[in-house]
C-alpha cells in the first residue's frame, strides 16, 4: 500500500475493503518498533460436572504453543505468529487495566481474544469446559548494556507482572 495520494483516497473504501482483510501492511516492515516487554498468556479451564463438583485445570500456556509452531515451521503464517498477540493488544487497548468493554467493539474484542484461547485449549487438551480465564505475565526486555558497563540515566527494568482476567464464559468445548 503507497502512502496518500488522490487516486488511494477517492478510492480508499474500496481498496480497504479488499486489502485489509487479507494483505494487512503497515510501513514498520521497513523501520519496525520492536516489542518492549515479552508476554506468557496462559488459559486455564472450568468445568462443573453433573453432581455439581467444579474443576479448574491448571494453567495451559498458549504462548508457548505460538512459539513452537513458528520455531519449527520454515515459513510459519502471519496467524501463527501475531493471532494472540494481536488479540491482546487490541484487548489492552479497548479494556484498558479494568476488563470492562466500554463499546460494541471492545466486546468483539474480548469475545475474539476468549475464542482463540478456547479454540487452542481445545486442540490440546481432553475433557470438556464452560468457562476460560487468562493469565497474562508481562516481562520487560531491558535495553542492551553499553560496552563499558550500564548505560547511563537508563533505568532497571521493572518486575514483571501478571494480570487475571475474569472468567468467561464459553460454548461448551469438548476436548480431546
């Protein structure tokens, strides 16, 4: 896609319609931001059966899932690569720190984000599930040392943190 000129905006709805859903671009191919903070998202599952005991799994690592399937893949999808990534920062962005969808599209997104991760605990787990809660570990990457030791006015990097999301509810998954 070429930055803004007449002809891409007369026709930007058109060309957006068919390009976006299928070639997404950005110009940080060429000048990337690269990422400050690695993130561990991990599901877990809750079942109640039929005598009314419940049972929480315990926690699932989804991320680890995505980083095995690009590890070993000689050209790995876009989807393998950024589906849960991009789903979480779109979730960030939308929720912000309290998990409360504030617009129609912060509920598709949540709603994106909760079928991703029951759709990935599904393929790898057995048993069967009606609710998923997410576990976010947000790990700062600290800036490269200088030659001659710590950079100067540079900060140490923060601890990490982890984030619980409620408990959704989801289709019933069976597994396995």
């Amino acid at each position: 896609m070429a930055p803004p000129n007449p002809v891409s905006r007369q026709y930007s709805r058109q060309v957006d319609a068919w390009v976006f859903p299928w070639f997404e671009q950005d110009w940080r191919l060429f000048a990337p931001d690269p990422e400050s903070v690695n993130r561990q998202i991990s599901a877990r599952t809750m079942h109640t059966t039929p005598d009314g005991t419940v049972q929480v799994s315990g926690w699932f690592d989804l991320t680890a899932v995505d980083t095995t399937a690009v590890k070993h893949e000689a050209f790995p999808s876009h989807t393998a690569q950024n589906m849960l990534r991009r789903a979480w920062s779109s979730y960030l962005d939308t929720h912000g720190g309290d998990d409360q969808p504030r617009s129609q599209r912060a509920l598709m997104i949540q709603q994106y984000l909760r079928n991703i991760a029951a759709d990935r605990v599904a393929a790898h787990r057995h048993g069967t599930f009606e609710s998923i809660q997410l576990r976010v570990i947000t790990l700062p990457i600290a800036a490269p040392a200088a030659a001659g030791g710590p950079r100067p006015g540079v900060a140490a990097p923060k601890p990490a943190d982890t984030r619980y999301l409620p408990w959704w509810k989801v289709v019933p998954h069976a597994t396995g």
